[in-house]
C-alpha cells in the first residue's frame, strides 16, 4: 500500500527544507571521529522524525518504535558511509525507507540479536556502539 501523494510531496519537502544539513555534516564528522557529544545531537536532533516515518508506515507505535531503533543502530554503524553527495536526511531517509519496507514483507532483520537492542535508553547504548570495535572497525 503506498501512501497518497500528497504524504509522499510533504516528505520530500521536509527533505529538501531541512536548515540543520550544514550543521548535521558537522556533527556526523565530528560523530565519525569519536565525539560522544555530537553523536547524542544527531540522535536527538532526528529521532522524532524517524519515528513518525516509521509510524506512518508501520501504523502501529511499538512497531515504530522498534523501528527506530534498529534505524538509528543502522545509521551509526554505516555513519563512515555517509559521503556528502546528499543532504545527510535524505541519506538518512533511504535507510528509514528501506528498514521499514523489510519489516513490512516480514523480513525483519537480524538486529534483535544485536547486544543494544533491548536497551531502554537508546542514547547511552549507541554511545556505547560508537567506542565499539566494531564501530571503529567500519569507520577505519
């Protein structure tokens, strides 16, 4: 089921609108090298926004919320990817899309194995992804 047009045009207005880029590409690279700080502001500064993706779509709050955070888990680990070619939304964005589309047909990814997963608090436990091994390992 796709969502009216007139959802899909506000989306990608939202994306294209979006006055934080200049100050994301800074805390991404600032994230990427290590700092705890900046990670927390792109967390806070787009998590809300995630989960209304995900509840539009999913339609279901837990689900969206389940959602979130295995997007936001996604989006740090692939951080270093991040290339600067788009807005930093709108690369956030396809993981948004994509993630919750492969929860929808079912093919719910293996992220409930990941050690962070039941966190109750979220910024703490990706902190703790970011001085991980294997965050400095995908960042190298």
């Amino acid at each position: 089921m796709r969502a009216p047009a007139g959802s899909r045009d506000r989306l990608f207005n939202q994306l294209e609108a979006d006055p934080s880029d200049p100050d994301d590409r800074v805390l991404v690279a600032r994230t990427v090298a290590g700092d705890g700080n900046a990670f927390d502001a792109l967390v806070r500064r787009h998590q809300n926004w995630i989960y209304n993706i995900a509840l539009r779509m999913l339609s279901h709050p837990h689900d969206a919320q389940d959602a979130t955070q295995d997007i936001l888990i996604k989006a740090l680990t692939g951080l270093a990817s991040f290339r600067g070619h788009s807005r930093f939304r709108t690369w956030l964005y396809r993981i948004v899309v994509n993630h919750v589309l492969n929860v929808k047909r079912g093919r719910r990814e293996p992220d409930s194995q990941h050690p962070f997963y039941e966190s109750p608090d979220l910024v703490p436990a990706l902190r703790q992804l970011l001085q991980s091994p294997l965050f400095q390992h995908a960042t190298s």
